[in-house]
C-alpha cells in the first residue's frame, strides 16, 4: 500500500506546490492525447460552451450573434463575430492554430486562379439599408463577385438561416460604376430606388457632389447631400415614367382600379380607402404580382393631402418591404397624372419617408437617407461559392456611355 504520508506532511507538500492555473490540467490531457496520435479539435472543458471559450482566451463574453443554431448556419465556425458599432469584425481563429490549441483549416483547394477570392479565403459584404429596406451590397473593388446571384440569393437573404435582406446589390466595376440588383427569390430586378441610394452611400469616399451609377434601366445620376443631423442622404433622379390608362380588375371579390406604371421597372398604384380596405397588401398583393407577365410591383397607395402620401408596396420576387423608391415614385407618378397632388410630395412608408418631386430635365427625383448596418464576409465553403465564381474567361458586359 502507498504511504501518502500523514494529514500534515500532505497538506505541507499542497503548501508547497506552485499554483496551477485554469486549464493547464485539461491542456496537458489534451497534449497528451495528441503526441498519442488521436486528433484534438477544441478543449476538453469549454469547446462546448462558447461563454467558457470566449472567456479563457480572454474576450469578452460571447453574444447571441455569436451562439446558438443561427452563427453555425449564418457564419462558419472558424469565424467568431462580434459587433461593433455599425461594423462586423472579423477574428479567424489563426492564432489559436499557432499556439497548439487546436489544429488549423487549411483552405481547400479550388482550381481557380489567384483572383479568386477564394484564395482569400473570404467575400466582403456591405449591410445596409434605405428606409428599412435593406440590402448586402458586394463591390468588385473588393475582389472578384460571382456572376450570376439567382441561386445564392435566395439563401443569403433568407432570415432565418442566411444574413437576411430584401436583396443583393453588386457593383461592378466598368467605365462607370455598375449596379446589379438581385432580388431575394433569385430574380433580377431591373431598378432599385433605395438600392441606388445605398450604393451611392457605398461610393462616397470621392469627394464628389454626384454620381452616375448604371443600372439594368439605364444610367441614374444620384447627388450627394447631408440632412440637418449631418446623416448621408442622396437625391437619385430616375427618369420619366410612362403612366398607362387605368383599368378595374375584380380581384378577390372587389373591383380593383389599377394603373400600370414604368419607371425602369413595372408598377401597379392602387388608390385605396382605409375604411373599405383596411388592409389590402395581404389580400390583393400576391395575385396582383402575378397578374401580368414577369410579374410587377404593387402599390396601395393613400392619399392624406396634396403633399402627403401613405404608400405600402408588394414587390416582386420579395413581398412586402419597408419600403420602395421605385414605388413611391411610381405612385407619384399615377396621382400627378391624374392631377390630385402637388408637383412635391412626402411619401410615408412603414421604414420611413422619401421625398419625390418631379424636375424638367432629369424626370421624378426621389430623396432619402442610407445607411450602413454592418460589415461581414462570407466563407466560400458555407456558401459554395466555389461553383459561383467569375470564370477567367468571362466578362461582364461594359455599359455603354451615354452623353
């Protein structure tokens, strides 16, 4: 039998013993185990805790963006998040495969060549929004962007298990910046009101008073201009919109007066009565988006004064949506036809208020703020972006400049 000594010759050797500091004990179980030849992916004690895990490697606590069952869907493992302000910073977990912690990922090879961004290892992301309505927006200044966004779109803007968002805007780079805007089923919207403001926003930093920024519609000239807070904001100017002869429509069982509206893309303005129709976007909005031919954006519009209008609107490919530029100024459009309002409007949507007016040169002009939300990145293998990637030898198609 052992002789451990007596009570006091083993609390003596306890005295003696140098302090042992949380996690060399699991440390050295786990050094072990690995000069044994068995693989050790996180520690023993708190792999299994991110609270635990943040703590010992001396970060703040882990936040909800950072646990649970929507960080390992949203963001890959690898990646700890952690808000700052209206940023997301980054911190792979590098540091901790020098160390010995735990073995480091190396990247997998794609067969793509160095201007992939894969062998980056990530793809930079913008959130922001107009209104509410809120968008990812991916610059080619920050690498090569995939091509094509109709069947990624649909998981990135998902918010439940993607980053969430009305849809993704690109900015391709060519003799003037080009906007691309994909919408959250996949499809591809031909203009943005909001869209164009954020991707303004996102170009700033030129020090200019305006910018000419293309579009599937044609080439929008937004001006720059801070409100009385000093918040950016910007003034886009769409074009002229072609405003079609109304019709009535039985829908549901109530006659519908709609008039179709083009301003770059399709709109239908539904002027309704608050008491009749308490609620009509639920109703009427989904029939009404598929009631014509590659569908169309509805609007149901109010009509507080000759300057004030109250506007929700169904889009295309996304629903309902805080808020639409191309919509409130499609319903400006309508009712300055018709002659029932001013040639200077307010437009109050659930995200907030546009301003709309109509110039002599450049058409109707609509007015608001944009705002950055955050930064992300995204991993190639969540996303597979791998199969997505601009190939070599394919290029995006120049916009042509008009005078």
């Amino acid at each position: 039998m052992l002789d451990r000594g007596s009570p006091a010759t083993l609390r003596h050797r306890m005295r003696d013993r140098p302090p042992v500091r949380a996690g060399e004990r699991s440390m050295a179980k786990i050094s072990e185990h690995r000069s044994a030849g068995f693989p050790c992916t996180g520690f023993s004690s708190s792999a299994a805790n991110p609270l635990a895990r943040s703590l010992y490697r001396g970060c703040r606590p882990a936040t909800r963006f950072e646990t649970g069952a929507c960080s390992s869907m949203i963001f890959p493992l690898h990646w700890n998040l952690r808000p700052i302000g209206d940023k997301l910073t980054t911190r792979p977990h590098q540091d901790d495969a020098e160390q010995g912690r735990f073995p480091s990922r190396q990247p997998a090879a794609t067969g793509y060549p160095d201007r992939s961004p894969m062998t980056h290892g990530t793809l930079s992301f913008l959130k922001a929004h107009g209104a509410g309505n809120d968008f990812l927006l991916l610059d080619e200044a920050q690498g090569p962007v995939p091509l094509d966004f109709s069947r990624l779109a649909p998981s990135l803007c998902c918010r439940r298990t993607g980053v969430g968002a009305d849809g993704i805007l690109v900015l391709r780079q060519q003799q003037i910046p080009f906007m691309e805007c994909w919408n959250a089923d996949g499809s591809r919207a031909e203009a943005c009101g909001n869209g164009i403001r954020i991707a303004a926003l996102s170009l700033q930093d030129r020090q200019q008073d305006s910018i000419r920024i293309g579009t599937d519609a044609g080439i929008v000239e937004v001006q720059l201009m801070r409100d009385g807070q000093g918040e950016f904001s910007a003034e886009a100017a769409l074009g002229q919109a072609t405003v079609d002869i109304p019709t009535s429509k039985m829908v549901d069982g109530a006659v519908l007066m709609l008039t179709p509206v083009h301003i770059g893309n399709p709109h239908l303005v539904v002027v309704v009565d608050p008491e009749s129709m308490p609620d009509p976007l639920p109703r009427f909005g989904p029939e009404l988006e598929n009631s014509v031919a590659g569908r169309t954006n509805v609007g149901f519009v109010r009509i507080d004064s000759p300057h004030h209008l109250t506007l929700r609107v169904w889009e295309r490919g996304c629903g309902e949506t805080p808020a639409c530029g191309t919509g409130a100024a499609a319903a400006f459009a309508a009712l300055l036809q018709a002659g029932i309002i001013a040639d200077q409007v307010e437009v109050q949507m659930p995200g907030g208020v546009l301003g709309v007016r109509i110039d002599d040169k450049t058409g109707i002009c609509v007015r608001g703020a944009a705002k950055i939300s955050y930064r992300g990145v995204l991993s190639p293998e969540q996303w597979n972006l791998d199969e997505l990637e601009l190939d070599s030898d394919q290029q995006a198609q120049p916009l042509p400049v008009e005078g």
